[in-house]
C-alpha cells in the first residue's frame, strides 16, 4: 500500500481482489508459501514512453504512453489500449491486474496487460489520430508480437485507431503478423462480432444471473450509461431479449426516452457523425437530455447496466438505484461501482454481475480472433456469437461455483475473483518461483 500510495484506482482495485481471496488462503496454504499474492501483485513490467507528434498546425505535441505487461502466466500479455485524458498509471495498472484475472475466467489462453496515452481523442482531425497511432506503434512495437504481448482497443480506440496502429507495425517490422493486435476491421484480419461482443457478453451474462432467479429480460426497464462500444451493443441484445432501454449518456449528460431509445438514431449520431449524445433530442421530441453524469442513476429501472467508466456508481447512487427497486446489475464498463456501491447491492440482495465476469465477452472474442488470424480461417458471425454465449454462461457457472465452494453463494464478485485467481496462482505454482 505504501509504495503505491499515489495510486488510488489500483489501490481500490487489489483491495476488492484481496478481500475476496481471504476464504482461498485459508485452504490454500501453498499460495501463502509461494508467495503468490505478492508476485502476483508487481507487473512483470511498465513500459513508460514518449509519443511526439505533429498536429494539423505543425506544432509538435508530446504525450505519455503505456504498457503494462502484467502477467503471462496464462498467454500472451492481452489487454487494450485506452486514450483518454485521464489515464495515467495507476489507471493502467488497475486495469492491467483486473485483466489478469477476467482474461484467466474466459478459459482461453491470454496473460493479463494494458496500455494507453493521455492523448485526447476529442475534437482531433483524422490526420492527427493517424499521426498519433503512428507515433504511439513507432515505439510500442519492439515490445509486442502475436505471442508476446497482443493490444486491442478500450476507451478512445476502436477500429479506427487500430487500423493506423496495425499498418505502422507491419512497416516497422515487415511482418504481416495480424495476431498481433485485436479489434481490427473484419476482412483486414478482425472478427465478426468482436464489436458486438463486450456489450452482447455483458447481456448474457445477466441473463444467466436473471434466469437462475426465474426472471427475463423481458418486459424490463433497463438504464444504461455510456454511449460508446460496450454501451450500443449492451442497448441492442436487451433490446433483442424484449426489455425497453430508456436512458444512456455520454460525458456530457445523459438522454431519457420514457417510449424506448431508438438504436438507430443513437448508432448515427455516435458512429456516423461522431457527435454529442445530447443531439438525440432532435430524434425523438418526448426525449429529455440533463447534463452531469450520475443524475442518469435516479431514473427508475429494473435493470442498470453500468457501461462508461470506472467509479460512475458511487454509495448514494447505489441507494437511490436500490430505493427505486433495481433487481441487477451487470457491470459492462471495468470497476464503475466502487467498494461501497458494491456492498449496498451485495446487502440488499441485488443480483450483481461484476466487470471481471459480466465485460469478459471483448477480450474472450478478442482471444478467437487470435486463433482465427494464426489459423488464416475466419468464422461466421453466428459463429463467433454462438460460441461468445457458451463462454459468457461458463463464466457463470464457474463464478457461481467458486462462491459456493468458499462460503459466499450468490456472490459473484468474490466467486469470479477466486475463480480467476485460483487458475493463474496454480499456473504459479507450475512455473517456480521468478
Ligand atoms: P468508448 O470510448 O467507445 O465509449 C465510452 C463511453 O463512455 C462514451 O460514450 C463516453 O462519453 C462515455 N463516458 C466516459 N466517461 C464518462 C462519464 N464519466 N460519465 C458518463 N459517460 C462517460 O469506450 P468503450 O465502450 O470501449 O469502453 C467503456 C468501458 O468498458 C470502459 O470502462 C472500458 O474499459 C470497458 N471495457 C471495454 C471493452 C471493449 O471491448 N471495448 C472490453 C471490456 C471492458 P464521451 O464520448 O463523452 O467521452
């Protein structure tokens, strides 16, 4: 704790993690031997670099980049890569020990890392991102390869971004390694689906959570935040299991359509003309835009999906989704509740699917692109989706099972910490001590 002091989002993140392995340790007594909780707590390494680049005025600009190669224990290091403003390194570090263990609970075969820059996407022209993507690959790449470290796309990078970040690692490396990155555009190497499949996994995962309750999507009223990736495709499958999704935001604000949100008009104003969410009013004249963020919790559903960011869903907004009788939450965004909206839901006995397991659908698709681009065979959408559902439900079944076998049924958050945890600590074991 000391020596991370500065770091408050790491420090917030091993603290849900420790509290959850207490149970472990005590019929574990070789991971205590091992040492493991202390190896496994210390990345492998941080990579910290310059990125210089000219913007449209020729001016040089400089930012920070990131790589966090946390552990390989499991596969190649395998996280995305965020660009936003606010990412600094505590924010990679706890997004990079969380993914060690979401990656280890996908079952397939992916260490856990992360990266990022402080580069602001917003209000940069094509050329400029191009620009930046090349400069942030020109150093990234020396310490990346299909079975050494694979980055992929988070807040701020999408398709787009890894497109101009791919081209530039073939030239430095004349390589056409296309496993050498996740996210890319299907037919240049991407997946079907894998756009789909955060906000799809995170759906069915709460289906699973609603169906061993003897409930449904069905007929619910469900509020999601966020308006990006994981957001537009958690909206279209609850939209598909018959519930109406009445809100969804963006930094700005948040929209409220009491009729429905129409999909479409939120994919062309998001996707298309990459504008502000508030726009959706000239859509649909019944809807309202408020600006500020968390005011998006005090809307009555049954269902709320947390999409957006980390710590969006504080105590009191976690009292007023309870008072107003939310029955789940299916966290598709990586830790938005922190530890006191987690208990408040844990206390009053709402269904909680936490990041690690319900957002575990993106890297699990993220993982078959892989074997699809070493295999030179692409599979169909229905494919990729069916086999996205299967993982999503072994999840499941698999936190659910860990919760019970260490004390705490029902608990996700501790059983789909445990079971990450047990499968990495025992490949641990495996390897000796280094
Ligand atoms: P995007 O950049 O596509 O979208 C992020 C969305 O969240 C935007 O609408 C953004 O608005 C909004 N947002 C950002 N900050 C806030 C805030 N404080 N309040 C309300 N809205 C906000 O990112 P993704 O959809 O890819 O990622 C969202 C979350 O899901 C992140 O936590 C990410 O780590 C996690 N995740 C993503 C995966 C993926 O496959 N993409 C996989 C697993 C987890 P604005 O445009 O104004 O910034």
């Amino acid at each position: 704790k000391q020596q991370n002091s500065h770091q408050a989002e790491f420090l917030q993140a091993a603290e849900e993690i420790f509290i959850s392995l207490v149970p472990v340790f005590a019929q574990h007594p070789e991971y205590i031997k091992a040492n493991i909780l202390s190896r496994i707590v210390e990345p492998d390494r941080i990579i910290s670099f310059r990125v210089a680049w000219q913007d449209d005025n020729n001016q040089v600009q400089v930012n920070r980049g990131y790589r966090v190669q946390y552990s390989n224990v499991m596969g190649p290091y395998k996280g995305g890569l965020r660009f936003h403003p606010s990412v600094n390194e505590s924010i990679i570090k706890f997004l990079g020990f969380e993914q060690i263990f979401k990656n280890a609970l996908t079952g397939q075969p992916i260490g856990g890392g992360k990266g990022g820059s402080n580069f602001d996407p917003k209000g940069k022209s094509d050329s400029e991102i191009m620009r930046f993507c090349q400069a942030f690959m020109t150093e990234l790449y020396r310490h990346i390869g299909p079975d050494v470290d694979v980055p992929a796309g988070d807040i701020g990078v999408g398709a787009r971004e890894v497109g101009y970040l791919w081209g530039q690692y073939k030239r430095l490396t004349k390589a056409n390694e296309s496993g050498v990155l996740t996210g890319k555009t299907p037919g240049y190497g991407g997946s079907l689906a894998r756009k789909e499949a955060t906000g799809y996994g995170t759906v069915y995962f709460v289906n699973e959570m609603l169906k061993d309750a003897n409930d449904s999507f069905e007929g619910k009223t469900v509020v999601v935040s966020g308006s990006g990736n994981v957001s537009t495709y958690a909206i279209e499958k609850a939209q598909q299991y018959g519930a109406k999704v009445v809100a969804c935001s963006d930094s700005s604000g948040y929209i409220y359509d009491p009729e429905g949100l129409d999909l479409d008009a939120i994919k062309e104003i998001k996707e298309v003309k990459g504008d502000r969410i508030s726009t959706y009013v000239n859509y649909r004249p019944n809807a309202t835009f408020t600006e500020g963020c968390t005011g998006i919790w005090t809307i009555p559903c049954d269902i709320a999906l947390p999409c957006a960011t980390q710590n969006e869903i504080n105590g009191e907004s976690a009292r007023t989704l309870i008072s107003n009788g939310v029955k789940a939450i299916g966290e598709g965004a990586n830790m938005p509740s922190d530890l006191e909206a987690i208990n408040e839901f844990l206390e009053a006995g709402v269904l909680f699917g936490p990041a690690k397991a319900a957002n575990a659908g993106g890297v699990a698709v993220s993982a078959l692109e892989m074997a699809q681009d070493s295999s030179r065979v692409f599979w169909s959408f229905e494919e990729v989706d069916a086999k996205l559902h299967q993982i999503m439900k072994n999840i499941y079944t698999d936190s659910k099972a860990a919760a019970e076998k260490y004390g705490f049924p029902g608990n996700l958050v501790v059983g789909a910490n445990i079971a990450g945890f047990i499968k990495v600590a025992d490949g641990m074991l495996t390897e000796g001590v280094y």
